[in-house]
C-alpha cells in the first residue's frame, strides 16, 4: 500500500518535473526577445525604433536625463539592453492598491459643500 503511494507520488514528480522543463523553455525564448541581453550600441534611430518615440522627444528626454544616453560631442548614443530595462523600469501596477487603500484614496478626493449651503 505505501509503496503504490510511493510509486504514484513518483510518477506526479516526474510528470511536473517535465511539465515545469517544457514550460522553462518556452519562456527562456520570450524573455531573450524582450530584453537583449547584448550591450549593443545604437544611435538616435536605433532609440526611436526601440522605444517607438519621435526624435525630438528623445533629444528632450535625454536634456531633462529621463532616458539612458551617453553623449560624445554633438551625438547621443544609446545601448540597446539599457533602453529596453528603461522601458520595463515604467510598468505600472495596476493592482498593487488594496481596497482600503483605494477607498481612502477615493475619500480624500470627495468634496463636501459647506452645511450653510446644503
């Protein structure tokens, strides 16, 4: 009885230990896609097709040091893996507020009418 429970066990192990190589390798692939894991330099073309903004945004972006650059004489130089670690570096969680913080957030924002005017 507790060798079949053994054996069974086993066997589920070994089905989620193949389940879990499977899944490791289809998201191995993604993940290499979305951040390049080469120091690649580009230029101001190369930023305007990664982060699919238009020149004079990144050039003003780039003044106020809000995007990673590097600037020799008249020319702004980018690498690739740290534009694309500064476009993750903006996700927004849209989730991370509990429902009492959102009520309280909610409730400072309600404006009530002075009790002479009601």
């Amino acid at each position: 009885m507790i060798e079949e429970q053994i054996q069974n066990l086993t066997e589920k192990v070994n089905q989620l230990t193949q389940l879990v190589y499977e899944l490791s390798k289809a998201i191995t692939p993604c993940e290499q896609s979305s951040v390049s894991n080469h120091h690649v330099l580009t230029d101001i073309e190369g930023a305007m097709r990664i982060t699919g903004k238009a020149k004079p945004t990144i050039y003003a972006n780039a003044r106020k040091g809000i995007i990673p650059h590097y600037k020799r004489g008249n020319k702004l130089y980018f690498y690739e893996d740290e534009l694309y670690k500064w476009i993750e570096g903006g996700k927004q969680d849209c989730y991370g507020i509990n429902s009492e913080e959102m009520l309280k957030e909610i409730r400072q924002r309600v404006h009530h009418l002075p009790s002479n005017n009601r």
